[in-house]
C-alpha cells in the first residue's frame, strides 16, 4: 500500500491552510516531512513541501498523482520549523504554500543538489568566542543575567542610545554559544548598519552567517548552508534570517525592535519582530527585543507581564553624556519672512540665500558655527529627498503631480521625480492648469538635496556628505559615506531618517533636525510614536563619546506633546508616560494591540470598479453579526492612486480572536471563490496587523 503525503504548494488557494496530497515518491528515496519536492499540479511542475503524512482517507474519485522528485533528500525543514511556518499561516491567514515559498531562499529553492547529508554538528568544537575589551557595567550585568538566567524567557532591553545594550547582546550570544545553543540575531536593515555586523564578526569569527535581500543568491544559499551545517552557530541578518534553518535555538535577538522595517510590505506580509515571538515560544528561545525606543505594543507586553523589562539609563563609555536639547519655533520666522519659504527657480544661486535664512534658524547658525569653529562634526537630519517638497506655479498655485499616483512631484536638482513610483520629468515650462508661460513654478520647502546648497552658500569651506536613497544607490556606497565621516573628512552630515540608525560617529557633538514635525501629519494612529521615536534616534547621534552634545529642534508646532516627552530631564519616564497615554488612547478606540486588525486594500485600474468591489465586501462583512467585529470603510487609501491604479480600503478590527480569523477567512474564500477578482477587475490585498494605514 502506497502512503499519501500533505504538501504545500506554492500557489494562492483559501483557506489558507489547504494542503494536497499525492503519492509518495516511487524511487529509492523515503518520503518524509519537510523534504523540498517537485510535483505536478495542474499542468505545470512546481516544487512544494513535505507537511505530514495524509490522515484521512483520499476522496477516492479523485486520482492523486505520485510525487514526481525529491530535490533534496535530508528534509530542509526540521520538525519544529514546519510547525513554525504553519503557526505563520494561521496567524497571518496567508496560503501556506506561499508561507514554505517565502521560507525558503529561492537560491536553495530551485537547486539542483539530490542528496546532502545533514551532518549536524558537524563539529563539537568550542565555539570561536574572543573576550570584550572590557566589563560590563552593572546595569549591563544584571540584564545579562537575567535574560539569560532569569525565571522569564522574554525579555525588552530598553536603554537609551550609547548605554551598551549591543554589548549586552554580545555577551548573551557568547553565553548560548557555551551552552551548544545557537543564536538568530535580526537587525532592521543590515546593509544599514555595517558597524553591527562587524562587531559580531569581531566578537565570534567564523560563527556567523549573514542574510539580506541585497546580497547575491549564491551568498544567501551558501549562509542557508552553513547554518544547516551547524558551520555558523550565529545567524545574523534582516527580516529573511528569521528562516535561517537554525537548531537548537537558545537565543533571538531583535536589535531596534521598533523600526519599520521588520514588517514585510510585499507578497507574504509579515513583522519579523512578531515572528521572532512566535519562533521563540515554540523553540523555548530566549528573547530579547531592544531598543532605546521600544514600540508601544511591546510597552504594552510589559505592562501585561509577557515581557520582563530590563532598562539601562546610562550612556556606557564614561566621559559620554545626554545630549542638551532645544526646540526652536518655526512660526517665528515665518512671521519675520512674512511668506511662505520659497525661491525662484530663475535663479539658482538665490535659492540657499533665501531658504537659508529660514531653514537655518539663528539658533543652528550659531551652534553650527561653534561646531565647526572647535572642528567637530554635525549631522543635519531632514526627512525628504530632493530639493525642495514642492514645485507650484507662481499664477495659479497649482503643484506639478505625478500622472500615475495624483501626489506632488518632488523638485530634485534637474528634475521633477515621484517618490512612490519614480515617475520623472524634466523642469517644465510652462504650467498645465492655467497657461502661464516663461518658468512659472518655484520651490516650496526643502529636502536633502537643497540643504546641501543652502549649506554650501553659507558655509562655503565646510566639507558636506550627503546621506539619502539618491547618494546609496549602489551597494559600497553606504559604507563609502559613513566610513568618510567616520574618518573625519567631512564637518557635516546632511540625511534622510538613514542617519537615524545606530551609527556612532565619536566626535559628532550637534544634532540639527530642521522639519521635526514631518511626520506627525500622516493620517496613522501610529503617527506621533513613530515620529517622537525617528526624533529621539536622531537626537542619539550626539555627543556618543566625551565631548558634549547638543540638538537643535526645528518645528512648526513646538506644543505637540512629543516636544515636552523629548526635553524632560527623565526621558526614559517621560516616554513611558507618552506611550501609555498613547495606549490608553488605542484602548478606547480599539486599536491595536488591543484589537486584532486588518486593512483590506482594493486597487483597480477603473476608479468605480475599486470602490464597488470594496462596497460589496463590506456589505459582505456586516452580514456578520458580531459585536466585536468592527467594519470602518469602505473609504478611498491615503494614496488614493498609485502606479496608475486607484485604491480604497476597509479597516477590520476585532477583539476576539477566533471571530477575527473567522471573518477573515470567510471574506477570502468568498472572494477567491466568487471570482470577485476577474468580476471587478480589483486586486484585494489582506494586511494583517498593518503597520501603515
Ligand atoms: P547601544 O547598542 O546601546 O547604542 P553600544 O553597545 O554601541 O550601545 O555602546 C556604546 C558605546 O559604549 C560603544 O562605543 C561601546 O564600545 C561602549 N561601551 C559599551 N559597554 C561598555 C562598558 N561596559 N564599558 C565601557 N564602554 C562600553
Ligand atoms: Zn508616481
Ligand atoms: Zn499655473
């Protein structure tokens, strides 16, 4: 008799958890669980994974096939990690088939290799561990040994910025490794933060092995294998290192556990700090989400007992101290100027002189003349692209906007670029709303790329680097720039939220954030955390060493409450205090994490059929008669078109759980199976627990 085998495969089927079964393999090789295989399905040939032997018995008019090719004999997912991707299916209510694709690198996913024998260990040798160069301190200590040692195995590193949680993760690596355990440590964007990688490889030569999606597929698989090999026991890298086919986990790590990128925005959505959770409940790892500004989902895991806190307050090397903080108001100058900041395009040379005068307060002036007068270093943070934000006609106030996806075109030096679909254009002249000819449009606003000019007119002998997407654009790039002003060649480093991420420059002493309320206009109720967070990263970057820091705060409404939280003398209370009202908030509108929530988007290339088809589901949805499911929508996207297509969305929220999945599922295989897709002519994507509204 011949067994049937469940296997996942790669193709969109609802609900989420179907499975298909064929024959076993008919060659010399034994079928088992987690094996990688080749089967047909349809006409074609696609490659799928091994879940479980078949349970029930076959519905017997149905002819089931033989599994064509086992590609690779040892099974490349243990047993822990099949249940591990099933737990991200069914919480993320996503085809499972989709779930192992996205699992697996696609470099070990249409290899070629037969057979491979998995020889792990493949040594029993002590593992490469060179001591620190110094002691821990005793905050340091008492974390270490209570992540490591404790009663609870999940933990939230909260310490400042410069307080030493990186040697804190070393030392808990080091001591996993002792114990024959491995390590996953996963950083937010590894290309990014260079310094970090390096510390680790410093600390553990030759145990780690990197993943990232900038890196050659052939680099990825030959990572994949040397964690499967157990020739590297630490596995380091961004989102995709989560499925780095570790064994014997004693220890995850998720370093600045609030940026934004951990969640997955394409294909299979999901938040790789999340899953990290979900790894380390179901392996016994222990856990530790740092940050010096953690998110107030993972406040709100302390407050409920799931988290154990563990907080450094101190900045680590002796002579290092806080940073002094300073807001300086916006609309004062505005006031003076009496007109919003703009410049004629006519002229270029203009254009740092007027701006200058606004966008460089007086406050900066003189900070940044003092910095450069004792030759030491600044960064200037503003966070947007280009030259200017706008680009509007002087007759009739209209912007230019991209064709594809109704937003402003940004002004960069020679040209008019989207920034959602790189839709570009040369400077045009003449105005398409009203007429007007002979250079029409001026500049409103500044980005990176303008306050590199406005600094070049000012400070004409101060060397400038510039940090934004357009100067990294190939891969030694980022290195290039931050190695440059490590080395002191540059006095001032001008960039996008890019110069927020851990880096640690000694001798920069001032920080000078020009727009800071950029963000807090986003219609998300995450709004004021994200921006009160991307502020306090920011202001970090000052005086990490032994000179003083100091950071000047440009906003046009210095009373928003972030500003009070980011100039307390306590920060660390004050932001927990900010977070928890936050929280309370959330509580009463039933927003996450005390909802579960989905965003339902529709786009389409008509606008009516977007909307119809989001009308019509949640007509669906309120025939479910739940009073813990909550339907808000439908209501046309933030960005009502992109790339040509329009969008709406409809926003889920539910209290209970099970209700919550139920509705969810009920909704996808309606649409899937209703052909409601080819019927509107609408793609509907499902956001589990979005991170952007
Ligand atoms: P974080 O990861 O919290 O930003 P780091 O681990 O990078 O902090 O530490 C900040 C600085 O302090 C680094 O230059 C580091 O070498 C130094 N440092 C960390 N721990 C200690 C310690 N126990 N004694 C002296 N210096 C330390
Ligand atoms: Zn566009
Ligand atoms: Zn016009």
């Amino acid at each position: 008799m011949q067994r049937l085998f469940d296997i996942a495969v790669p193709v969109p089927f609802f609900p989420w958890n179907t499975l298909f079964s064929y024959k076993e393999f008919e060659g010399e090789i034994e079928t088992k669980p987690g094996q990688l295989v080749e089967v047909s399905f349809g006409r074609r040939k696609v490659r799928g994974v091994v879940v479980r032997e078949t349970q029930k018995a076959p519905d017997p008019k149905i002819k089931i096939k033989s599994i064509h090719q086992i590609c690779i004999e040892e099974p490349v997912f243990s047993a822990e990690r099949l249940a591990f991707v099933e737990s991200l299916g069914k919480h993320y209510r996503h085809p499972i088939g989709l779930v192992f694709e996205a699992s697996l690198p696609s470099s070990i996913r249409n290899g070629t290799e037969r057979t491979l024998k998995h020889t792990w260990p493949i040594s029993m040798e002590a593992p490469n561990v060179l001591t620190s160069p110094f002691e821990l301190n005793e905050d340091q200590e008492k974390s270490f040994q209570n992540i490591m040692n404790g009663n609870k195995a999940h933990h939230l590193l909260w310490g400042i910025t410069g307080s030493g949680k990186t040697e804190v993760y070393l030392r808990c690596v080091e001591e996993a490794l002792k114990r024959n355990q491995t390590c996953l440590v996963l950083v937010p964007e590894i290309a990014l933060t260079p310094q970090l990688t390096e510390r680790f490889e410093a600390r553990f030569p030759g145990e780690l092995a990197t993943f990232h999606s900038a890196q050659t597929p052939k680099k990825t698989r030959e990572a994949w294998f040397k964690v499967w090999t157990g020739r590297a026991r630490v596995a380091i890298g961004a989102r995709s290192a989560l499925f780095a086919p570790l064994k014997n986990i004693g220890l995850i790590i998720v370093d600045e556990e609030h940026d934004g990128s951990y969640k997955q925005e394409e294909g299979f959505r999901y938040h790789a700090a999340e899953a990290a959770r979900l790894l380390s409940v179901q392996t016994n790892a222990r856990l530790v989400l740092g940050s010096a500004t953690p998110r107030a989902e993972s406040i709100a895991l302390v407050e409920s007992g799931e988290l154990e806190l563990n907080k450094l307050s101190r900045r680590a090397s002796s002579g290092s101290k806080l940073p002094k903080l300073h807001v300086v108001d916006l609309k004062k100058g505005l006031a003076k100027e009496n007109k919003i900041p703009h410049v004629e395009i006519k002229d270029e040379f203009d254009l740092p002189k007027i701006d200058g005068d606004f966008f460089l307060s007086p406050e900066l002036r003189v900070s940044l003349d003092r910095t450069l007068d004792k030759k030491e270093q600044a960064i200037l943070f503003v966070n947007r692209r280009g030259v200017g934000s706008q680009f509007i006609c002087k007759t009739c106030g209209e912007s230019c906007v991209c064709p594809n996806c109704d937003v402003r075109l940004t002004p960069h030096s020679q040209k008019l670029l989207c920034h959602y679909c790189a839709y570009e254009i040369a400077i045009p002249s003449k105005c398409d709303s009203c007429g007007s000819k002979d250079e029409p449009f001026t500049r409103v606003g500044v980005g990176t790329e303008g306050l590199e000019k406005i600094l070049a007119f000012h400070y004409p002998d101060a060397k400038v680097l510039r940090l934004d997407r357009d100067t990294v654009q190939k891969k030694d790039d980022l290195e290039k720039i931050l190695t440059a002003f490590s080395n002191k060649e540059a006095d001032i480093l001008v960039g996008t939220q890019m110069v927020a991420k851990g880096h640690d420059f000694p001798s920069v002493s001032l920080v000078g954030i020009l727009l800071a309320d950029l963000g807090l206009s986003v219609p998300d109720f995450r709004a004021s955390e994200r921006t009160l967070q991307l502020l306090m990263q920011v202001a970090g970057r000052a005086g990490r060493a032994d000179i003083a820091g100091e950071v000047i705060i440009q906003s046009f409404q210095p009373e928003n409450p972030i500003f009070a939280s980011l100039l307390s003398p306590d920060p660390m209370t004050s932001y927990f205090a900010f977070l928890k009202e936050e929280l309370a908030k959330r509580e009463v509108l039933r927003y996450a994490p005390y909802s579960r929530m989905a965003l339902l988007r529709f786009d389409s290339l008509e606008n009516n059929l977007a909307h119809q088809a989001s009308r019509y589901v949640c007509d669906a949805l309120s025939k479910i008669n739940s009073d813990k499911l909550q339907v808000l929508g439908p209501v046309v996207s933030p960005m009502a078109k992109l790339r040509g297509r329009y969008r709406t969305q409809i926003l889920l929220k539910c209290s209970h759980s099970e209700s919550f999945d139920t509705a969810l599922d009920w909704i996808l295989q309606g649409w899937n199976k209703g052909g409601l897709e080819k019927r509107f002519k609408t793609r509907m994507l499902v956001d589990v627990d979005p991170q952007s509204m």
